[in-house]
C-alpha cells in the first residue's frame, strides 16, 4: 500500500482512461445532462445581496438611486 501512494500517477495515462469512460457512458445514454452549477458564482451572488440590502437600509436614497439606473 505504501508503494502505491509513493509512486506519482501518469496523468495522461488517467485522462485517457477518463474519457474513454465518458464516451462510452455518453454513447450508451447513461449520463443525464443537468445545468451547471458554478458554486463561487452563487457564493458570490448571495454576498451581493446581502451588501446590497445593508446600503439599502442604511441609506433609502442609495436605493432609489440605484433604481432610477436601471430604468
């Protein structure tokens, strides 16, 4: 066991693997396809809107502001 956590993986020989995986599972119809989710976009999103709700009870005329742009 300690010899196969010593030895460094070939990539290439892995990523071959990988895809010839993919496109048999791809062929056969055993994957589904669903939309993608970006994590750090929504992290990111969510602490947007929380800021944003912070300025708008702080300052009521930095809403309307803001507002009157997006028209």
């Amino acid at each position: 066991m300690e010899k196969r956590y010593k030895e460094k993986p070939d990539k290439k020989i892995y990523t071959a693997q990988v895809m010839k995986l993919l496109d048999e599972y791809v062929i056969a119809g055993h994957i589904t396809k669903t939309e993608a989710v970006n994590i750090r976009s929504w992290i990111w999103l969510i602490k947007y809107k929380i800021l944003f709700k912070a300025y708008i009870n702080i300052d009521p005329a930095f809403y309307q502001k803001f507002s009157t742009l997006n028209k």
